[in-house]
C-alpha cells in the first residue's frame, strides 16, 4: 500500500467557524468544505451544537488542512505536539501572512535571516495552533 497523502486535522474548541474566517483572511486560505453538526442524520445535536464546524476542508496553496470543533462529549488531547509549517516563494507576502495570523495569538521568534539561507518565524495563533513560516 502506499500512502496517498498526509493532511493535518485540527480540533477546536467551538470556534472552528472563526479559525476558518482567520485563515482565509490571513493566509488566503480557500474553503473547499464546510458540514455543520446539524447536517448529521439520525443524530440529536444539541441546538448550541447545531452551527458548529462538523468538518471542514481548506486549501492553503497546494495542501489541504481539515478542520472540526470537537463534539460536546469530547475534549481534547493533551501532548500533541504538531506545527504547520508554510513555505512561501515571496518574503513580502509571508512576512504580511505572519503579521496578519498572529493577531490575537503569541510570536515565539520573529521573521528573521537563518543560517540555513532565508527567513524563518514561527508563532501560536489565538487558537493555540502553531505554525512556522519560512521563506528563501
């Protein structure tokens, strides 16, 4: 067997509609998906449930990222250390993507020249997702 992709899933806590209005906002995320919890059939959703994020597809330039608020019986894991690393080819619009995602979140190290070549920054934004940026 052989492994068609790898994509990132990533649970909030009820405010997954406003992760998704940040993203497209900030990193021109386009939205391929969106399924409320209401559209579940044979299920009774609580009505405060009813408009929250089921699952939602994004495209971030040629990867996907998948997303959900997690159900009401359901709480998050703990331990999980993932970050999403973006790649850009232009300095100026990563640089305006890192200004625009941390709005609200926490810089952990500013965009700056790395040894390695390039420009590299990371932050947490204010749904405690982490994301590098790195450019040439």
């Amino acid at each position: 067997m052989t492994i068609k992709n790898a994509t990132p899933y990533l649970f909030f806590r009820g405010d997954a509609a406003e992760a998704i209005a940040l993203y497209e906002q900030a990193l021109g995320a386009k939205v391929e998906v969106v399924q409320h919890f209401r559209e579940v059939p044979g299920e009774e959703i609580p009505p405060e449930w009813a408009e929250r994020v089921m699952h939602a597809t994004l495209r971030l330039g040629e990867t996907r990222i998948m997303l959900s608020d997690l159900p009401p019986d359901q709480s998050p894991s703990s331990g999980c250390r993932v970050e999403i690393s973006l790649e850009f080819d232009d300095g100026e619009e990563m640089s305006r993507c890192f200004q625009a995602l941390s709005a609200g979140g926490r810089v952990r190290s500013e965009v700056a020249d790395v040894f390695w070549g390039g420009k590299f920054g990371t932050l947490v934004d204010r749904f405690g997702i982490e994301w590098m940026f790195s450019s040439p």
